[in-house]
C-alpha cells in the first residue's frame, strides 16, 4: 500500500519515462510565449498548437493557462464575453 505522495511521484515517474521528449518545467520564454499567442485571441486548437511548438502536452499547457488567467495575464472567456458586453452598454 501507497501513500497519496508516493502514488503520485510514481505516476509522474511512469509518465516521463513514457514521454521523455516532454520538458515539465516552464521557463519565462515558454511562459511569455503563451501570454503572446493568448494575446492574440483564443481559439479551438490553440493549447495544442502551444503544446506542440513547446515540446509540451496538452494538460501542461492547459493547466499553465489556468494560471496565468488567475495572475491576471491572460483573460479567460468569461472575462473577454463580459468586457465586450461592458464596451457595447
């Protein structure tokens, strides 16, 4: 029997020896590089387009948006549709 920590680091362990191309680790380029895609507009796609140019999967990217739209440096889509309602009144 496991506990929760042991259980997790070795499910990490098991991901990167399956995907061994994939960086875990973000660095301010990967970071910034993002805020300037998300800059630009949102769209269906743009997380795996993110993921594939950074060497990155999928959740990583998804899960570094979450972050950043919670520090402010992204807008989320709620955040977007309730300014474009704002600028219309």
């Amino acid at each position: 029997m496991m506990c929760w920590n042991d259980a997790r680091k070795t499910l990490y362990e098991m991901i990167g020896t399956l995907d061994e191309d994939t960086r875990t680790t973000w660095t301010k380029a990967d970071e910034q590089f993002v805020i300037n895609h998300y800059a630009n507009g949102s769209y269906y796609g743009i997380n795996t387009e993110i993921a594939d140019q950074l060497g990155k999967t999928y959740t990583q990217v998804k899960s570094k948006v979450r972050q950043l739209q919670k520090k402010g440096l992204i807008l989320s889509q709620i955040q977007l549709s309730n300014g474009s309602k704002q600028l219309v009144e």
